[in-house]
C-alpha cells in the first residue's frame, strides 16, 4: 500500500462551507419529509386513516420519488447543480406547504407526490457538488457530513413539527416546515457556485480540490450505457437492499414506539415529557448522526493511512453492517432504552452505508455522471421503500407485529455488502471508452 500524501497547509476551507451548505439543504428535505410521519398519530385520528392508507400515502411519496430521481439525476448533470438544485428546492417547498390544503386521502397522496418529484433532486445534487468540491480522498467526509442533514433533520421535526401542531394544530406544521425551504434556497443562490467560479475560493484550496486531476472530456451518461456497466449496478444494488430499512424508520419509528413501547406523542395525564415520542426519536437519530460522520471519516481516514480505496470503503461497510444486525431483536425487548441504543445503532450503521456507497460513486464514474448513476440508484431505493411501505401497512394490518420487518432490516446490509463485493470486486473505475 503506498503512503497517501499529506494535505499541504494553509489551503483554506471554503470547501467546508459548502460542505455546511449541503448538510442544511438535506436537513430541511428531511424535516419536509418526515414531518407527516411524527405526526401521524393525530393526523391518523383526525383524517380516519386505517395502516393500508397511510400505507399508500407513503407509497406514493416513494412511488414519485423514485421516478423523479430517475429522470433528476441526468437532468442535474445537464443544467447544472446550482441552477438545477434551486429549481428542486423552491418547488418542494411549496409541495410542502401544500400538505396543509389536503382534506382526503386523496389529497395528501397528491401532495406526496408533489413533494416527492421535487425532493428527489436532493441526494444526486448534493453529492454531485461534493463530487466537484473535493478530492477523492475526503469524498467520503463530506458525503457522511451531509448525510448528518438527515438526522438532524428528523431529529429536527419533532422540535418543529410538534411544537407547531400543539400550539396551532398539524396543518401549520406543514406550513411553517415548507417555509423554512425558502429561507435555503436563498443561502444556496448567495453561496453556491463551481469552484472555478467561486469568488470566494483560494488558487491553493481550487489546486487541491483538483488534485486527482480533471474528468476526460465526454457527454452526460446516457441510461443505456449506465444500465450496462456493473459499476452502476453496485448502488442500485446498494440503495434497493437498505433504502427500505431508512424509510421504514423514516414513516413508521413514531409508530412503533407507540405499539411496543407504549409513547405518545404528547404527554399524557402524569406519564411526562419522558413518555413520549420526542426524546426517544432524538436518541435514535443523534446515534444516526454520529454514524454518518463516523462512517465517512472511517474510510477517508483509511485512506489517509494507505489503504486503497477499495479496502477502505469496503472494511467500513461490513462495519456498519455489523452495526444493523442487532435489529432483528428489538420487538422483543421491553426496556425502553436499549431498544433506543439498537435501533440508534442499527440507523448509525445505515447512515455509515450510505455515506461510503454515495462516495463510491465518484471512485467509479467521472463527476459528470455522478447525478445520473446517483439518481438510477436512488430509484432502485425508492422502489424498495414502496416495496417495505406495502409490506409494513399489510403485516400490521393483518399481524400488529414489526417482527418480520425488522428481521429483514437487520439482514439488509449484510446482503447488500454481498451484492456490491459480487458485482466491483476491485472497484474498477467505469471504462471511459463506453461513456460517450
């Protein structure tokens, strides 16, 4: 193994700043996601909901997204991330607010796929632009720094979404989350640009951020030729098998609180705030925080050390793997806080996975196609979660147990690592020659 080189001093850091940026744009894309699913034991009381239409509400949110991403990803490497990115976030956050007007099952289904199509820009964008801020070797930081956005987001919701909605009722929880988007997209138009038109940006930090040198001239990645490459198949792979488990926690984690462990998601005569959903989903997500991070530093600090790049992504990986198996248990433990610290465990595993499979990306394809291989992935991933919506609303309809669902939330990765050894096992870049 060779010694990777030492980062030179006094480079600068506006790469972090931007960095910072994409951490907060994911933030909000969460908090609009995830408030319907903090909040659906009162709007599921008050709407009449049964399990099998929340169930297709969440799968028509997973349904639009995923065909938003298949089509996002080659658009963003077309028109650009700055301009294409602002065009995402100024249209879900209206999809957002939208929430508030929906008066039927109908209604929020149609509002779910609004949010979805917009929101599906989020992830080929953010980690496209980390693609084209910085080098090979800090891919995997900056994937897993924004990827925190995520948790920070959920964790985010109950403060916000709660808060709200007992003050002012649900409705405004979606109006007062959708607001919030505008208020990104106007630090994104002031702060965002490439870095060799960024004001802002040093020679010596733009020098470093290039440092693995440029990308071969060549036209976007076209589907056909992606879908023909195995490199591409490995995040398909990757976001199909542990998309769904995300997801699951995504909609359902309030509701399983509530069904095995008894929370509310207000307090309730002298149980106090400690019985509710709120602190619960704050641990949960802090530990999945703590993951991203730590699963992105992981590789790139082995990396730093010498390993290869294929060594480093893959030992972090099996890791946070590792992490996730304890799921499988966790419907049959009665105390409250180590069902806390497995689940956190299993979503820091998830976070970790999904930090090196995103930065792997841009080991294999030229920055050019990261948006389009990142967006045909994250497709594979909504498929799955629409597969996991169906499959959770039918089992607790027809059961009332998370059992076989966290059977295979535990399992996920473990398959996943397989898959994607099977399919790059040297992680050999995509042959430029195909890409035209």
């Amino acid at each position: 193994m060779s010694i990777a080189p030492a980062v030179p001093a006094k480079i600068g850091r506006y790469r972090w700043a931007i960095c910072a940026l994409l951490f907060f744009v994911i933030t909000i894309n969460y908090i609009d996601r995830q408030v319907i699913g903090v909040l659906k034991p009162v709007i599921e009381q008050d709407m009449g909901w049964s399990e099998v239409d929340y169930g297709n509400i969440v799968t028509a949110f997973q349904a639009s997204y995923g065909v938003g991403l298949l089509v996002v990803g080659r658009w963003l490497d077309r028109v650009g991330t700055r301009r294409g990115m602002a065009i995402a976030i100024g249209l879900w956050s209206l999809a957002a607010c939208f929430h508030a007007a929906a008066r039927t099952v109908l209604g929020f289904i149609l509002a779910r796929m609004a949010l979805g199509l917009a929101e599906s820009a989020a992830y080929p964008g953010t980690v496209k632009s980390v693609a084209e801020w910085f080098p090979r070797r800090e891919r995997a930081l900056g994937v897993g720094i924004l990827n925190a956005g995520a948790n920070v987001g959920v964790l985010s919701t109950p403060v916000v979404g709660i808060m709200v909605a007992g003050l002012y009722g649900w409705r405004a929880a979606f109006i007062v989350t959708g607001l919030l988007g505008f208020i990104v997209l106007g630090a994104w138009l002031w702060l965002f640009r490439l870095p060799r038109k960024h004001p802002n940006l040093s020679k010596e930090e733009l020098a470093y951020i290039e440092q693995d040198g440029a990308d071969a001239e060549g036209a976007p990645l076209s589907w056909n030729q992606a879908l023909h490459q195995r490199q591409t198949w490995y995040f398909i792979a990757g976001k199909f098998f542990t998309d769904p488990v995300w997801y699951l926690f995504l909609f359902w984690l309030p509701d399983f609180f509530s069904r095995t462990q008894g929370l509310n998601l207000f307090p309730t005569g002298d149980s106090g705030v400690l019985a509710t959903i709120g602190p619960a989903l704050i641990g949960v997500y802090l530990l999945a925080d703590l993951g991203s991070i730590a699963g992105g530093w992981l590789s790139s600090f082995l990396i730093h050390r010498g390993w290869s790049v294929n060594a480093a992504r893959k030992t972090t990986l099996l890791a946070a793997a590792l992490c996730a198996l304890p799921l499988v248990s966790v419907t049959s433990i009665d105390n409250t806080a180590v069902v806390v610290l497995l689940i956190g465990l299993g979503t820091a595993g998830h976070q970790a996975f999904s930090s090196n499979i995103f930065a792997m990306i841009s080991d294999l394809y030229p920055r050019r196609a990261v948006a389009t291989v990142a967006g045909m992935g994250g497709m594979a991933g909504a498929i799955g979660g629409i597969l996991i919506a169906q499959a959770t609303g039918w089992t607790l309809e027809l059961t009332g147990s998370y059992l076989p669902i966290v059977i295979y939330a535990g399992l996920g990765y473990l398959i996943a690592l397989a898959v994607i050894h099977l399919l790059v096992p040297r992680m050999e870049p995509a042959p430029l020659g195909t890409v035209q």
